[in-house]
C-alpha cells in the first residue's frame, strides 16, 4: 500500500468507530443489535488500525495536514515508528476486547447499551487521534475526548454512589494531568500560534533548564495518566467500577497512552534529554511497582487487584524508560537501545495479558455475580473455559517463561546488570539496588498471581450458589481465546516482536537492538553473555516431565495402593479450611506494614457466628489526598460565603475594590 494512504485509512477507521456509535444511538435499548452487531464490527475495524500501525514501523515518516482546527493552526497529523507501534498494540488489544463486550454487555448494565456503544467506540477514535497528532491543539483535544468517553464508560453503573465518587476522582487527577500537559506543550512552543506543532517544538532548541522544566510537566501530566505512584490513587476506584471490557481497554491501552506521549515528548521533541532526566522514573517507577505489587498481594477483590498489579506493570514501565534516559544522556546507545526494547516489549505484553485477565473476572463476575476472592473458588470445574485462558494470563504476568511475561522483565534485567562503570558514582550505587527491587517485584508477582488463581479457580467453591456457575459464551471465549494466543506467540517468538520494536529504538536513539540470530533466539547484547531460545526451553522441559513420568511408571508400576488423604487433624473438611485471600496477604502485610494502614476486627470469643474482616487502605491516599482534598473544600466554603445573594454587599465589595485600585494608582 502506498505510505501516503496509511494516515487516511487510520482516519477512515476513526470515522468508522464514530459511525458505529451513532447507529448504537439510532436503536439505544436494543443489546443484541449493540452487542452482537456492532462490538464485532468495531474488532474488525480494531484490526485495520493494527495493519496502519504494523505498515508505519517499515515505512517513512507520512504527514498529513486537515482543513479543520483553529485559525492559522490546521490539524497536523503524524505516522512514525513510534506511532505505528502503538497503533499496532491499540488495534490488537482492542480486537480482542470488543469481541469480548460483544459477548459481555446483557441488559441491566446501566447506560443503555446504545450510549454505551457510542462511548465505547468514541474512546477507541480518541486513542487514534492522539497518537496521530502532531501539534498540541490535535493532541489536546483528542486528550480531553478519551478523558471524557472513558469517565463516562467508568460511571456506566452511575445510579451507585461509590461508582460517581470513583468517576469524580478519576476525571479531578486526568484533569490535572491535562493542565501540566497544557504547561508543558506552552513551555516547548517558540514564536506564535504555528509553534504548536510537534516539528516547531523539535527544531525549538530549549535550554537545559527550560527542556528540564517541559520534561518535568510531562511527566506529571502523563505519570497521572498512567497510574504512577504517587498519582496513582484514581486507579483502584476507577477499574473495579466500570464493566470488564472497559477495565480492560483502560489498562491495556489507555495506559500506554501515557507511555506514547512520555516518549514522544523526551526522545523526539526535546530530542537531547540530560542523562539525569532518567534518575527520578527510574526511582518513582521502581518505588510504583514495588507499592503497586504490595498493595496488589492485600487485596480481597480481584479488580482492585488486577487494579494495583497494573499500577506494578506500568511502574516497571517507567523504570525502563528511566534506564534509558540516563543510557542515552551518557552515550550508551547499544544499552539505551535495550532498556527501550524492554520498555516497548512489556507494554505490548501488559496490554495483552492484562486484557485478558480483566476479561477473565469478567465472566467470573458474570457466572458468579461475586468479585471478593472470599466468595469464589473451584470455578476451574464449573468454567474450564475461562479458567484455561485466565491460566496462561496468570503465568504471563507472573512472568514464566517460556509465556510474554518472561521476556520484557528478562531484557530489563540484562539491561541492569550488564551496565558497566558509569561517570557518576551515585548513580553506580543504585544500579544494584534497582535490579534487586526489579527481582523482588517480579517474585512477588508471582506470589500475588498464585492467590489470584488459587483462591478463584482451584480448590472448591466456598459458596453453594457456585455450583450454578456457566463458562463463557462463544463471544467472550473468542475474546479470550485472542488474547492467551498473543501472550504464548509473543513469548515464543521474541526475535520477530524485537524486528518490530527496533525501528522504533532507530528513530529515537539512532541505534537498534542488536538483531536476534532468528526469530526465536534472543540476543540483547552478546551471545557469549546471555541469550534465549524460548523454544529450546519448551522443549527441555518437555522431554524432562515425559522422562520424569516414564522413570515413575518403570519403577512403581503395579504397586499402587488406595488409601484416604491425610485430612491434616481435621476430618471434617469443608471449604472454610481453605487458603483465604486474607491469610495470603498476612505474610506480606505484617512484613511490609509501613506501607499499609491496616485495621483487622477479630471475632469475640463467644460469638457463635465468628467473622474476621481485615480493611487495608492505602496511606498515600488517605495521609495525603484526603487532606487536601479537606483543604479544598474549607477554601471554597470560606470563598463561598463572599456570595450572600444580596445587591447591597456586591455594592460594597465593588466600592472596596475601587477603593484600593485608586490607592495603588495614587502610590
């Protein structure tokens, strides 16, 4: 295809998203016409996008410029590697996604299915728009639409009062984000209106300390967006409030948006970043992950869950692009070539994995109508369906090999530890600090989706009514079907995803990765150092679990004998005596308690229903956002008593004012 057709095609997509939309609105109570018609056409549209982002890696930079925006300031539209890339991840997560809601969305949902269709698709176009923009004024306004479509997809259950105050906060910290992005765009433009495009912004040359401050803004701006810690605190309210499939388009992808505009603004509008830029993500994001795993390990509801393990993801994120930064300020290209590389992998495995996982409670929420992990357990039995796909998700995030998971943390890891002296002693010091905390993340990650899958599909079900617990329709195992494929395709083929992630390092370093001996073995630097062969490994412990099995068969083959379980001292076993969502967390809550603001009720001795109930909040949250939160209100009821609704006091507060003004002006 002609690379000048690229950015019309993806506009056609965009329009084709609105269309869909508005034939939602045309028949706005009808689910089947909404679920089954229209979420399926918007995957295929999903899967257009993903060819334009797949076709801008390998192609040449294409501008397009529309008759539309403000005057003397049209809107300027942009393909690159950078936004092909994730282009390429919107379109593939989002197939899969709309595919699920075409089996998810039923009647009783709250918003009408019709609106919510229009929603839904509008912040799909959004996404588009923003990462096809090319000056501020395009950015900012496909910003504020995928902001505001997706806090009304957030109040989809608008009638309950804590989904409004989720939604509240969710929409205050993205409109604060917006306000630093306006700040930061305001600090790189140069001359008038025409410096809002991104190509005035790179040729601006800003000093150190005006580029620093630019980077600074956009970190704030797009860290809110993203989740990082400390803005992280609208992310656990607003995920377990809104439907599965939203759940699931805000973390896989909406996310990554922050990741898209951090980059495009440090590595290609400011274009000569200082190498100390890197220093505080590296720090905010290796601190979010281990606070996001923390809080992720105490949770006894699985959105909020997945919610904290996303604010974990992206955390390990930003350390990576941090990585990068301080690789590429100290002319390291081949090393910031690798922290990129394991950046962009993890973001496209995270949109995947995650995905599935939120979709995966999604038909649990559905079949049970339980989200605490407390009420849930032996579903494997009763959906095989979703249990085998949560599985691979499970694993995926858990980072095994030889699934997705694995890879991104594996290059990450390389990048730390093959890090040689750098001209900065400090800096030295921390390298081995920050892949330890990587280490100790990743392993508690693990333990945190041990208790996810344990507590929810293994054991026995904890509550009688699950016996009547259904497996997924054929809509929602096509969803899920998608995403589990992508998460095993992406760990066995790691050459192939990093031939597609390194025009992306080209076009911001100047360096690739070096290129893989194929398209499975993995090489990030040398081979003589450290390489990776997925499907070596698959095959390794294969033949080792078949020869294990034979061994055992040979030797005691014939001398089986049948004998009870041990009952462990109780022989009237019930579900009660399984493992608790609560007593895997108590291991980590008592060992990291300062991060925690914890309140356990006990039962009373004789209470004959005895009931233990463990409150874990999060201490960012309360000891910082509720009191300013509190300051905030004071001042604007002390501000409001200045309106008494009277003509008279407004006399008086003009006269005052004119009083001073002629003082000042006699002065």
């Amino acid at each position: 295809m002609d690379p000048r057709q690229s950015i019309p095609l993806a506009l056609a997509a965009v329009g084709a998203w609105v269309i869909l939309g508005a034939a939602g609105l045309a028949r706005p109570r009808a689910t089947r016409w909404v679920a089954h018609r229209l979420f399926p056409l918007g995957a295929l549209v999903s899967l257009v996008v993903a060819g334009v982002g797949l076709q801008g890696l390998f192609q040449p930079a294409t501008d397009l410029v529309l008759g539309l925006g403000l005057p003397g300031l049209p809107m300027h539209l942009h393909l690159d590697a950078l936004s092909g890339f994730f282009l390429l991840l919107l379109g593939a997560s989002s197939a899969g996604t709309s595919m699920f809601a075409a089996g998810y969305f039923r009647d009783g949902e709250g918003t009408a299915p019709g609106l919510l269709g229009m929603q839904y698709h509008l912040f799909l176009a959004a996404m588009v728009v923003v990462l096809l923009a090319a000056d501020a004024y395009t950015f900012m306004l496909a910003w504020e639409v995928m902001a505001l479509s997706s806090y009304f997809l957030v109040l989809t259950q608008h009638r309950l009062p804590e989904i409004r105050a989720a939604g509240m906060l969710y929409l205050l910290l993205a409109h604060l984000g917006a306000i630093s992005l306006l700040l930061c765009f305001g600090v790189m433009m140069r001359g008038g209106i025409s410096g809002l495009t991104f190509a005035a912004m790179r040729g601006a040359h800003l000093s150190e300390a005006w580029a620093s401050l630019g980077f600074a803004l956009a970190t704030l701006g797009f860290g809110a967006k993203a989740g990082l810690v400390p803005f992280h605190v609208w992310l656990p309210e607003a995920h377990p409030a809104a439907p599965s499939p939203v759940s699931a388009l805000m973390s896989g992808v909406m996310l990554k948006t922050a990741l898209y505009g951090l980059l495009r603004v440090s590595l290609d509008l400011l274009h000569a970043p200082a190498w100390w830029w890197g220093l505080p993500l590296l720090a905010l994001g290796l601190f979010g992950a281990l606070y996001g795993v923390l809080f992720a390990a105490v949770q006894n509801d699985m959105k909020r869950l997945l919610a904290y393990s996303s604010i974990e993801n992206m955390g390990i994120a930003f350390a990576a692009l941090g990585l990068a930064l301080v690789f590429h300020g100290t002319g390291m290209a081949a090393l910031a070539a690798l922290a990129l590389a394991a950046m962009l992998y993890h973001a496209l495995n995270h949109a995947f994995f995650k995905s599935l996982l939120f979709c995966a409670t999604g038909s649990v929420l559905h079949a049970t109508g339980r989200r605490g992990l407390g009420s849930l357990g032996g579903l494997l039995r009763r959906m095989p369906w979703v249990g085998w796909t949560a599985l691979v998700g499970t694993l995926a995030i858990a980072g095994l090999p030889p699934l997705n998971g694995f890879v991104a943390e594996w290059l990450l890891l390389q990048a730390f530890l093959f890090t040689p002296r750098l001209p900065h002693p400090f800096f030295n010091l921390l390298i081995p600090l920050g892949a330890a905390l990587l280490v100790l993340t990743s392993a508690l990650a693990g333990y945190v989706m041990v208790k996810f899958y344990g507590i929810v599909f293994l054991g026995r079900h904890r509550e009688a009514h699950l016996e009547q617990a259904h497996d997924a329709n054929r809509l929602e195992r096509a969803g899920l079907s998608w995403f589990a494929l992508a998460c095993v395709l992406l760990g066995l083929l790691p050459g192939l995803v990093l031939r597609l992630i390194d025009p992306v390092a080209t076009q911001l370093l100047g360096q690739g990765l070096a290129r893989p001996t194929g398209w499975l073995r993995l090489v990030p630097v040398n081979a003589a150092q450290a390489a990776y062969d997925p499907m070596v490994l698959v095959v390794v412990v294969v033949a080792v679990v078949l020869f294990t099995a034979w061994v055992t068969h040979r030797l005691f083959a014939g001398t089986t004998r049948r004998v009870d379980p041990w009952d462990c001292g109780a022989p009237d076993a019930n579900p009660r005596l399984q493992d608790t969502a609560e007593g895997f967390g108590q291991p980590v809550r008592r060992l990291f308690a300062p991060f925690f603001l914890s309140r356990v009720e006990l039962p009373a001795p004789d209470d004959t229903v005895p009931r233990y109930r463990v409150q874990v909040g999060d201490r960012i949250h309360a000891q910082a956002y509720r009191p300013a939160a509190a300051a905030v209100l004071w001042l604007a009821q002390q501000v409001g008593r200045l309106q008494q609704g009277r003509i008279a006091v407004y006399l008086l507060y003009s006269f005052a004012t004119l009083l001073v003004v002629l003082l000042v002006v006699v002065r």
